[in-house]
C-alpha cells in the first residue's frame, strides 16, 4: 500500500480538489490519450477514463501490484475498458512513442528514484503538441502529505522540468495546498 493511502482516502482528498473538474481545467477531452504516471489507487485514472471516452484510452503505470490492482477492479465496477494498467517503474516504462495527448503526474513527481528519467520518458510519449501536467503539493507544511523536505516547490519543479527539455506553459495554485505545471515538449 501506497505510504500515503489509507481508507477514506478519496473522499477526504475531494475536500481538496475535485479530480473531474481539475482534468477539466487542465483540457482532458473526449478521444484523448491520457497518461496516469504513478497512478496510484486510480484517483484521476477513473474519472480521466470516463471522460475521454470510448474513442479514448488511459495508460496507468504504478510500482505498487495492489495498487494497479485497485484500479483495474474499479474500472471492472464501472464497466470502462478504456484503460491498460501496468505494474511497473517509470523510470522503465515507455507505452508508446509520439502517441499521448497528456501525461499526467499528481503528487508523485518527488517519489520517483529517478524524475529526469521519467520526464525524459513522458517527452518520448508525448505527441508533438501534447501537454505534461505536474499537479504537486506546494513545499510548505500541511495536516496532510508527504513531509515538506522531500516536496519540489514550484521552482524546483519547474527547473527539472525544463531540464528535460520541456517549454514551461502555464504554472498555477490548484487550492491553497496544490499547484499544476504544464509544459509542452
Ligand atoms: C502519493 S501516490 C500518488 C498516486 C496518484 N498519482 C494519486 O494522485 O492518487 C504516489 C504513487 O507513486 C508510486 N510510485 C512511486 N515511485 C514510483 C516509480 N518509480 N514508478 C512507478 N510508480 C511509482 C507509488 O507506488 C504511489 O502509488
């Protein structure tokens, strides 16, 4: 189990934000391909899968089994199958060239052993117009999260992501707790 899952979970985190309205925000459409990286117990790989629709698909990666399990029981439940989900490393996981129109990161950026790596990944998946989204805590004590010192601020964020070769697009507060980097290859 993730070290930041526990029951409740989805529901406390709703408080927060809103994944259907923030995939909104963030231009999620219908027919999209959408990339859930570090996807966790499926908070936005649910809600992305419905919105992009049949014409649609998500890939979904997470190193933790039950996790990925989770989520493929979820889409089970709700009759999607729009979604391929991989146990796996980031650092190692390439779906698919030029053929995504998003890949999505939320609040994993600073897990991965590796961030340049996947950011160099998410760049080979991203079609040349598709968008990187970085949804991420702000680097400041909350009730919730992962401790501060492990947090990229916005900055720092930003900076990694640039390094990988990314145009940094818009950066913006997602709440008072959260922020979201876009980027474009
Ligand atoms: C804080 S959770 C966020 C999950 C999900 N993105 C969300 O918003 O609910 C971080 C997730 O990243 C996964 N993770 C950490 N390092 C990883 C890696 N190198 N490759 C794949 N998944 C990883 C963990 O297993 C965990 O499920």
């Amino acid at each position: 189990m993730s070290p930041y899952s526990f029951p409740g979970e989805d529901a406390l985190r709703r408080r927060w934000h809103n994944p259907e309205i923030t995939l909104k925000s963030i231009g999620l459409r219908s027919g999209m391909v959408f990339m859930d990286i570090g996807c966790g117990y499926g908070f936005f790989t649910i809600p992305a899968a419905e919105q992009v629709g049949e014409n649609g698909k998500v890939y979904a990666v997470d190193a933790d089994a039950a996790a990925v399990e989770a989520v493929k029981r979820k889409a089970a439940e709700r009759g999607l199958k729009n979604i391929v989900a991989k146990v796996g490393e980031a650092e190692e996981t390439v779906f698919c060239d030029a053929c995504a129109d998003m890949v999505f990161f939320s609040i994993v950026l600073h897990d991965f052993r590796d961030p340049a790596k996947v950011l160099s990944n998410a760049k080979r998946m991203l079609k040349p117009d598709g968008t990187l989204v970085n949804l991420d805590w702000k680097k400041k004590r909350t009730v919730f999260g992962p401790p501060v010192q492990i947090r990229f601020s916005e900055e720092q964020a930003q900076a990694l992501i640039r390094q990988a070769g990314f145009t940094i697009e818009s950066v913006k507060d997602a709440g008072s707790n959260f922020y979201i980097v876009t980027a474009k290859p």
